[in-house]
C-alpha cells in the first residue's frame, strides 16, 4: 500500500510477469495465418477493494497499412471485471540478461529507462476493456532475436500495474461550494487525490447531509478559484497578482506544490513597498525559504524600511526591537612604521583596536581589525590593508555598520561595497546589515587599498602619522529578546505538557470517541483541531449533525494512534525508536511536521544493514527529505552488503525507479573519487 504526497488515495501495485513456453512454434504459426492469432495470460489482482481481476493478452497480426503485410506482435492489459477503475501501467519484456525493456509510447524497446517515464494512465470503465501496444515488434524481428528476448524458447512479458481504490469509492460526485458570493462545482475525486484536507472534509463529512453544499468562509472567491486552477491544471495564470492569496490556501489546504510556486512568485518579485508584508506571510505559514529570501533582503536594506508604514506596524505589532547605536573612532599612532615593516613580510601582520560596546541588552564586545597582506593576485604581488568589524560574544546578533577612514580635513571616506574610498556625508547609504553568529565572526573589507598607495597619501590620510579608523554601528536587541526567552518558554512549554498529558490520561472535558481497531480513545477536538489540520478539516465539516460524536478510523495501527494522541498532547513521544516507522506514515497523512521531523531523526539514527531498504522506501513515500538523503548516502556506501538483502531485491522489482536513482548515486560516488 503506497500513498503519495498528500493524496490519501490507496494504490495497490503489482509486477506481473508472464512466461510463455515455446513460443516460436507460436509466432511461426501465427505469422502465416491471415487471422488475429492471440494468447491470453492467467488472471491476476493487485488485490485493490474492487476484487480487481485483469489478464494480459499476446496478439499476432498481419499489418494490413503495409504492402508487404508483415506480421505484428501486440500487448495488451484487459481488465475482467463489470467496474469503472482507474489505473497505470508499464509494459516490458526480461531479455536472457534480466534486464527489462519497457515499451515507450512510441512502441520502442527501452532499457534503464525509469519507469515513471513510460507508464501510462488510462480508465478501465467494463468488462473486456483493454489498454496497451499495437504493432511493438514484427515476428521476424522477434525470432531474428531470439537469443535475446526468447532465451530457451521462452517468451517474458511483464506489466507494472498500479490500481487506485479512490475511484470506486468517491465515484464521479460533484461538490457544490459556496465562497462567498460564488458557487463552484467541482469533482470530489479530483479535490480528495489533490488535497489530504479536502479528503478529510468529503471522507467524515456529508454520511448524514440532506444538502450537499459546503460553505467556505475563510478565503476570498477569486483566490478560491484560482486554487481550484491549479488543483485541476497544475498551474496558475497571473500568479503574481494572486501569490500572497494563494500562499495562504496552499498551507491551509496542504497543497505543497502550490506553495512552493507562490514562495518563488513572492520572492522574485520582493520590494521595499512589500518586503514587511511577505516576511509576515512567511513567517505565519512556515514559508522557511522564502522567510529566508525576505530576511536577507530586510537586513541588506534596512534603512530604506525604516520609515514605510508597513516597518511602523510591524514595530508596533511585533514588539520589534530596540537600537542600539555606537560610532567608534580607532587612533592608530606611529602608523608609518607599522605600514612599511608589514609590507615587506611574507605573513599576514594584524593590528587590534580596543575593545568597545553599544551597551545592547546582550553586553555587546566588538573590536576592530587592521590586517595587511600581499595580495597573492596581483602580478607584483602589492600588499594591501583590510578592515574589518569582529565581535567578542557568542550570540547571535544583527547589526547594521558603515566603516570609513577621517582625512585630514575630518572628512569621512566610506567603504563601500567595491572597496572604494568614498566621501559621503550620508553614513546610510554605505551602511551593511548582517548577522554576527558567535565569537570572533567578521564582516568588512578586503584590500581596501594599497600601502604604496596610502604612504604617497599620507599627508591626506595619515597627519601626524596617526591612522583614524571609524565605525558607524547600530545593534538590535531582537535576537537577544527571543535567546534570552528560551529558558522560560521551556519551563512553560514542561508545564504545559504536564497538563495536556492529564487531559489525555484522565479525560475530563473529552468530547469526541474515536475508534481504531478494537479500541476507542476519549479525546478533545479543540487540542486535535489546533494540533493538525486533517483533523480540523475532519471536524470542521463534520459532526455538525450527527448525534453522536464518534468517528472511525481505518487505516492505522491502534498502538501507533495511541502514540499520535500523545505527541498531540505532549509534543513528545516515549519509546519513539519503536514506533519510528508507523509514526512516520501517520505524521504525513495528519500533516504533523515536528512529529515527522522527529521521527526522521530517530529513523536516522537506527538505520542498519537490516532496515536501509525499508527507511529508504518509507522516506521516498512519504516526502522525507532529509531522511531520504541520510538513508541513500547509508545505502550507497554499504550497497555491497545491501544487495543480498530480500529488501534489495524487492526494491528492484516493486520500486525500480528508486533503485537506479540508489544505482546511480553509487556510479556518481565511483567517478567522484
């Protein structure tokens, strides 16, 4: 059982493969016969719920397009049931190698091509349906190759068959929508296979309903309609007018391709009149790249934010930090001498200023750094001076600078970004924000200018041989703000655990029964909708006429549901090594991120020989990304072990395309070194 992304639909898969036994007596015969000669395969299910039966079907016949009427072999797959299903499927023969040739669309024999690039999806709607390939090979061809494709005068035909429940059970139903002032009628199949919210809303909602409406209240009708484009196309037209909107809907209706489009919309298109904006988006929707993109912009163009309404609101909203600002001036005496022994060294010659503060809440220490060194570039190898500004704290800081040399004329020569000296009376327009990450972390200027160059420049730069170096610095307290925090948010964080978990245990206030298996759990809907959305979906829609609160769940394994509750109400699991796996296959269908991140980590750290096939497959299901490459890496370097496993061989056959992606890694590594 294989789910996808957030399609909660369940797929059934098979390989099937069939040998046909003297089968050139066969093809001989067949070649001659002016009617349709064809074999059929015994049935086989890939036991879905509709009781599917299929067959495979070998065709001989002359191709009456051409002149010379050369006979043909065709394949086909033949559904045996009464039922419309939805399937897809991949045909190919086993040469005397074992490998497979898939038939590509157009009827070529392929080998190491990945499956995915030639399985096809059609609907089977009757009894005797078929789908499959007309004219994959002449019988000459076939039998000129025998040694190739019927070794020991057999034939292997195999078809990679994936069924899906999903059609049969939610069928073609239209779902009448109301957003606002507009109605849209849409396919439950299509919006449930896309989105695991709307599955939750359709699979718990309407058992009871006279009327099947449902009223959406939380978006706007136009943004409603251009999620409904890319639910049903993949895509979206004027994403950039719609991106903020749409960014919003994706998270809510867990479509992460959509979000991922609206994050790069957003991004490309970042400005001084949006940047506040989108980083609140960002933040709100764990958007964490685009947060990311938005961060880095913000600081590298502080100063133009801080008069825009936007900054305003967000100083006001947010309780934004406070400043803290320095300008520090660095007298370096007797220079002269200094500057013509360091050009004549072959190592790098420093000189420190002293040390020097903002006052910050975080006890701030910086200092600044003269280095010179032969810049090993240049042709002469000329020796030039850097600059640069250094903290003494290990703490994340943000910090906003300009530095800059006073002439003999107390005129400030900026740095700028191309390492120019630049008199400018407005400090902001040569100011640089970044953050300072831990003790001795630098940000400045390299090869600011030449000694030779400043020595011919002394009387302007250097007067009375006294070198002036200066710092225009400002510190934020808002990392400081959410550092200093931790200790207490983790005491409140224990003790709102504690309480959460007598919730759990002892069940007062318990609202709704909920039954896995043979056992039934009191719970709360208020915990469970905050904690994920599938569940907020669920009872969002849900319940609102039913008399008793009671719902059923299927598809998971009592204990590890009994292990979801506690991570929902303790955001902790005991003994999560154990149920690592379940927990993980759970987290994605109730779109728990910490949970799913967690369990990754514990997966990680208990990967062996025994279980790396297994992880790898669970993480390439589930979209585990981090987990994927941990396992992949785990499997490239221990593949010779690996590949005497059952495991390794089921995944050759079952998943094949994560197979050759796992091959080719390996290949990859081979080459690299």
């Amino acid at each position: 059982m294989i789910k996808t992304g957030c399609s909660y639909s369940v797929k059934h898969s098979i390989v099937y493969e069939w040998k046909i036994n003297e089968i050139t007596s066969f093809l001989n015969a067949a070649k001659h016969s002016e009617d349709v000669e064809e074999m059929n395969s015994p049935k086989f299910s890939t036991g879905a719920k509709i009781k599917d039966s299929w067959n495979l079907q070998l065709r001989v016949a002359k191709d009456s397009d051409s002149s010379n009427k050369k006979s043909w072999m065709s394949l086909y797959v033949k559904s045996n049931i009464d039922t419309k299903i939805r399937a897809s499927f991949a045909f190919s023969m086993v040469n005397n190698k074992k490998e497979r040739a898939y038939i590509d669309i157009d009827t070529n024999l392929v080998i190491g091509i990945d499956l995915k690039a030639v399985q096809s999806s059609r609907f089977f709607n009757h009894l005797g349906k078929y789908w499959g390939f007309k004219n994959v090979i002449t019988i000459d061809k076939l039998l000129e190759k025998k040694q190739e494709f019927l070794p020991n005068d057999v034939l292997t035909v195999c078809v990679d068959l994936t069924v899906y429940d999903d059609y049969l059970e939610i069928k073609n139903q239209i779902a009448p929508l109301r957003v606002g002032d507009k109605k849209f009628d849409a396919h439950k199949f299509i919006l449930t296979t896309r989105s695991c919210v709307f599955e939750a809303m359709f699979s718990y909602d309407m058992k009871e309903k006279k009327e099947n409406e449902i009223t959406i209240i939380d978006i706007d009708g136009e943004v409603f309609e251009k999620l409904l484009e890319y639910i049903y196309t993949d895509k979206v037209e004027d994403l950039n007018i719609f991106a903020e909107g749409l960014l919003e809907a994706s998270d809510k209706y867990q479509l992460q391709g959509l979000k991922e489009i609206c994050e790069d919309s957003l991004a490309r298109n970042i400005s001084i009149e949006n940047a506040i904006r989108v980083l609140i988006l960002a933040d709100r929707h764990s958007a964490k790249q685009l947060k990311e993109v938005v961060d880095n912009y913000v600081v590298s163009n502080f100063v133009k934010f801080k008069n825009t309404e936007d900054f305003k609101a967000l100083k006001e909203g947010y309780s934004f930090s406070v400043e803290h600002s320095i300008v520090y001036e660095w007298k370096t005496n007797g220079i002269t001498s200094f500057l013509d022994a360091a050009k004549y060294s072959e190592e790098l010659e420093m000189m420190n200023s002293p040390k020097f503060s903002t006052g910050a809440k975080m006890n701030d220490s910086w200092y600044l750094q003269l280095s010179i060194k032969k810049d090993s570039n240049s042709l002469n190898s000329k020796s030039c001076m850097s600059l640069y500004l250094k903290s003494k704290i290990d703490m994340k800081v943000r910090v906003m600078f300009a530095v800059f040399i006073l002439n003999n004329k107390k005129e400030r020569m900026y740095m700028t970004i191309d390492n120019n000296l630049v008199i400018d009376v407005d400090s902001k327009a040569n100011q640089f924000g970044r953050f300072f990450q831990y003790s001795a972390d630098n940000w400045g200027f390299s090869n600011v200018i030449e000694i030779n160059e400043l020595l011919a420049k002394k009387e302007e730069f250097l007067p009375n041989d006294i070198l002036t170096v200066c710092v225009d610095l400002t510190v934020y307290d808002d990392y400081l703000d959410v550092n200093n925090s931790i200790n207490s948010m983790k005491i409140t964080a224990e003790k709102l655990s504690e309480d959460f978990e007598k919730l759990l245990i002892f069940k007062k206030n318990s609202d709704v029964v909920i039954l896995v298996g043979d056992k039934k759990f009191d719970a709360h809907k208020l915990i469970l909708t905050t904690r994920s959305c599938v569940f907020e979906a669920m009872f969002s829609y849900d319940m609102k006429e039913k008399k008793e609160n009671e719902v059923t769940i299927t598809d998971i394994d009592c204990e590890v549901f009994e292990k979801l509750l506690e991570y929902i109400y303790t955001d902790k699991v005991e003994n999560l090594d154990i149920f690592a796996e379940g927990l993980l296959d759970a987290s994605d269908k109730y779109q728990l991120r910490g949970l799913k991140e967690i369990c990754e980590d514990s997966l990680a750290k208990t990967i062996s020989i025994e279980n790396a096939i297994r992880i790898l497959i669970l993480a390439d299901r589930h979209n585990a990304t981090r987990l994927k490459e941990f396992a992949m890496n785990y499997a490239v370097i221990n593949l010779a072990n690996l590949k005497n496993t059952g495991d390794y061989e089921a995944l050759g056959k079952f998943q094949p395309s994560l197979a050759l992606a796992l091959l080719q890694k390996y290949v990859d590594g081979i080459k690299t070194n």
